[in-house]
C-alpha cells in the first residue's frame, strides 16, 4: 500500500474542504484528551481522599 493511499479519500474537495477537517478532528481530539485527564485526576484525587476509610 503506497504512502497516501489513505489520505486520498479524504482529497474529494478541494484542499481546504480536507484542512478544515483536519483542524476540526484535531479539535475534538483535543477536547477529549482533557476530558479524560481530567477524569484520571478526579478518579486520582477520589482515590487519595477516601484511602483513609
């Protein structure tokens, strides 16, 4: 499989059709990448506040 072959699927518009998708994949990837630390922190924190019991 050469190098691009998956990219191209994505080239049926034009090239700033494919960046703006790019940017807005890359956004909700970023929402929840946050979301999930902040789960983990909260899980983290609970854990440390209730180990006393």
């Amino acid at each position: 499989m050469p190098k691009n072959e998956g990219l191209k699927s994505y080239h049926i518009g034009n090239k700033r059709d494919t960046i703006s998708a790019c940017r807005s994949w890359v956004n909700k990837l970023n929402k929840l990448n946050k979301l999930n630390k902040l789960n983990k922190l909260n899980k983290l924190n609970s854990l440390y506040l209730y180990s006393d019991e």
